[in-house]
C-alpha cells in the first residue's frame, strides 16, 4: 500500500481526487489485462495464423 501512495504522491495523479485516481488506475488494469489476454491468445494459437505481408 505504501508503493501505491508514493506512486500517487510523486506522479500527475497526486493532485487529482480519489474517484478520478481510481478511474484511472481501472482503466489502466484494463488495457494491462487486455495485453496479456492478447499475448497468450497468441502464444496459444499463433502457430495456426497464416500471416502473409505484403502489398
């Protein structure tokens, strides 16, 4: 918990109130969860995608 208020403190979120500090450390869990999901989504399955690069 102490990590959390140091990263509060000494960041642009330090200034803000509690909802919108909430918000946004929500939606960066968000997109974090959204990556790994994406990442072993790909590691799962990527040997069958058929990726082609061209023009």
């Amino acid at each position: 918990m102490d990590v959390l208020k140091e990263i509060y403190w000494k960041s642009a979120l330090g200034i803000l109130p509690n909802p919108v500090k909430s918000l946004v450390l929500l939606i960066f869990s968000c997109i974090v969860a959204t990556l790994f999901t994406m990442l072993y989504l790909l590691l799962k399955h990527g040997h069958y995608l058929n990726v082609q690069f061209g023009y």
